[in-house]
C-alpha cells in the first residue's frame, strides 16, 4: 500500500511541475501583453521569478522522495547484512 502512495506522489509531482511551467509562461504571456502593467520587463520579471519558484519548489519535491528511496535502499541493506 505504501508503495501505491509513493508512485502516486512521483507522478503528481510531475504532473505539478509541468502545470506549474505552464502557468509560468501563461503568466508572463498575460504580463508582455497586459496594457496597464505590461511589458517586456514585468514580463521577463514574472518569467524569472516563476522559473526560480518552480525549481525550488520542484528539487525540494524531488529531494524528499530521494531520501525516501535511499533510506529504503539503506534499509535493506542493513536487513541483508543482518540476516547473514
């Protein structure tokens, strides 16, 4: 059962990540062609901005389904030596 969650966060972690780029360049479209605040420099603003936030939010999701899966790996290891 675990196991179902796991890969079911993996996928909706990439699933997030592709909506989140999306909305980013959504955005920075709505901010070049926006009349009353718009321009390239909001826009690059947005663009930049956004691409940050995805990263960080993205490499912080993946980091901690990395330690998951090493503490699994290192669980098992453990598990092995112990049964020799």
């Amino acid at each position: 059962m675990g196991n179902f969650f796991i890969s079911a966060f993996e996928k909706l972690v990439g699933v997030v990540m592709v909506l989140l780029l999306l909305l980013v360049l959504g955005g920075t479209v709505v901010a070049l062609i926006e009349p009353s605040a718009g321009g390239i420099l909001p826009a690059l603003g947005v663009l930049v901005g956004g691409t940050l936030y995805v990263i960080l939010i993205g490499g912080s999701l993946y980091l901690a389904l990395g330690i998951y899966n090493n503490t699994k790996r290192t669980a098992e290891a453990v598990e092995r030596l112990a049964s020799k």
